[in-house]
C-alpha cells in the first residue's frame, strides 16, 4: 500500500463521499485535509487490519470477504466502489477490522483513523445521518442474508432426515420427532399408533432378482405406504427393509384397519411395471402397538417390534397387534 499524497492536495472532492453528503464541507474539508490517500495494486491486500480505521474508495474498487480471523468466513463477498466505504464498524466498536480487504483492480483510499472519525461525527450531523443510514441498510443486508442462509440450512437439514433411496424419513427423523410427538399425544390426552413394517423374505428376493431389484422393490414398498397414509401420518425407513408408520391421533382400532387395508396393497403392488411381476414374494409382515401410561419412544417401539415378530411367526403377510 503506497502513500501517494494528502486528501488536501489531491483532485478528490468531498462531495464525492457519500459518507459526506450535505455536510458542512469547509468544517469537514479542515479535518480531512491531513488524511493520507494511498494506492494498492491490483490484487493487494491491506494488509494491517488489525487497526480500527474507516477506509473510502476513492477510485478503483475493492472485494471485502469478511470475518476472515474468526472461522465464520461463508465465501459472502463484497464488493466497494468509489465513494464507498468500509471499516465503520471497526470505528464504532474499537475492534480490529475482521476483513479481508483486496482491491479488484489498482485503487485509490482515502484512509481516516478512528479517532478522526469520531471528530468528524462530532462536527457533522449529516455526517452522523448518512453513517446511521448505511449501518442501517448493512444490517438489513446482513439480516437477509442470514434469512437466506437459515433457509438454505433448513433445507439441507430436511434433505439429512430424508432416505435417499425411498423418500421416506430416516431414523435421524425419527430420533428427532418420536418423542415430541409422544408428548404432544400425552399432554393433548389424544392416542397414538405405530405400525413396524417388514419385507418377508427380501434377502432371498435380493438373492433371487439382485440388489437393483431389491431396491425397486422398497421404493415400490415406501410409495405403497406414502400414497396410503393422512397428510398428518409420517412413514420412516427403519432401516434395510424395515419401514414403520406412525399415526397420530390414532387408536388402536383405527391402527390396525390401516395396517390392514396397508398390508392389502402391499401384496397387489406392482415391482416391475415392465414384467406386471406383482408383488407376493415380497410381502410384508405388520406389528402394531397403540402408546399405554409410562411409555416413552423405546418402548412403544419395543411393543410394535415384538408384534411384528408375532405376524412373521404367524405366516407372514398379515398384522399381528
């Protein structure tokens, strides 16, 4: 970074500055006179930001990255142009300057310490205003963008509770909203069911057909259960080719007419649209259990278990409570 000449002697005009639009220019000019205009290189960096200090573009352009000594960097650029500024903030908290500050191409700053900064506020309200408005319109910038990145991580964060191979939730989901769900069933007073869900015999099947058949074979299973189910019922891959249903504000009944009528379509659904090859040697077993006094997400889990295993030693493809 090179000095080249005070902002005194230079061709710059203060009306230039939109931090010093409609200020006072003969009180603001005295002050500013002594400031230092330097010059970086295309490509330079300044490189002491450790230093609170209001830097204007004066010509040129500059790429701000910020946060750069903190570990919060996201790769958000800004970029400076003439008449602009950066560094504000730094002056106003008397922190260092968390940016990484280049220029884009050869540019010239006027450089302001934060001492003369906080003069110069002193001799001009409007100086004052414009240094509120654009603190104002940076946090309203910065409050967008972490709406955007809020969102951004909601949606990254659904797309982790979501089986890529099925569509339906995982078992993370399902750690995540059991319980809740549980408790919002215990304090509104209202039933809950689960149904556990397994293939019958998908290892042979995989053996017989292979894996990419096998894997048709529970998207083919996951859609049977999606298209059955309330806008208010959740389906979750278990893990390999166990699925489960949870039904809220369900009694125990009402469960197992679902896992009835679901265990029904199960059987005539169609696996290779292709071949009309349909869907017998894949059948599923189902174990249902309603939520009793005392238990949390474990057990109810254990009582749909333990009722699965009930139907699969019972013959398979059919529902066992």
């Amino acid at each position: 970074m090179e000095s080249i000449c005070l902002f005194g002697a230079s061709r710059y005009k203060i009306g230039d500055l939109q931090l010093f639009r409609d200020a006072q220019e003969g009180a603001v000019a005295a002050l500013l006179a002594a400031c230092p205009v330097v010059r970086l290189a295309a490509g330079e960096a300044i490189a002491d930001t450790r230093r609170a200090r209001l830097y204007i573009v004066l010509g040129g352009a500059l790429e701000v990255a910020a946060d750069t000594t903190t570990g919060m960097a996201d790769g958000t650029v800004s970029r400076i142009l003439p008449g602009e500024s950066v560094g504000e903030q730094s002056v106003l908290d008397e922190e260092s300057n968390l940016a990484a500050i280049t220029a884009l191409a050869e540019s010239e700053l006027l450089v302001i310490e934060a001492d003369l900064v906080w003069q110069l506020i002193e001799a001009s309200n409007a100086l004052a205003r414009n240094l509120l408005r654009l603190l104002s319109f940076r946090i309203r910038a910065a409050n967008a963008q972490l709406r955007r990145r809020q969102k951004v991580g909601e949606f990254y964060r659904q797309l982790s509770m979501v089986d890529g191979l099925t569509g339906l939730y995982n078992r993370a989901w399902l750690n995540d909203f059991l319980p809740a769900m549980i408790a919002t069933a215990r304090g509104a007073n209202t039933p809950l069911s689960l149904i556990m869900i397994d293939l019958d015999h998908f290892k042979l099947f995989n053996d017989s057909h292979g894996h990419v058949a096998g894997d048709q074979a529970l998207r083919t299973a996951a859609q049977v259960l999606s298209a059955a189910l309330r806008p208010s019922d959740c389906a979750v891959r278990y893990g390999g080719e166990e699925m489960m249903v949870i039904l809220p504000d369900t009694n125990e009944r009402v469960a197992l007419l679902v896992a009835g009528r679901l265990c029904e379509r199960m059987q005539a659904a169609v696996v290779f649209a292709d071949m009309r090859s349909a869907l017998p040697h894949v059948t599923a077993s189902f174990g249902v259990a309603s939520l009793a006094p005392g238990q949390d997400e474990h057990a109810l889990i254990a009582a749909a278990d333990a009722a699965l295993y009930r139907a699969k030693d019972g013959g398979r493809n059919r529902v066992a409570l």
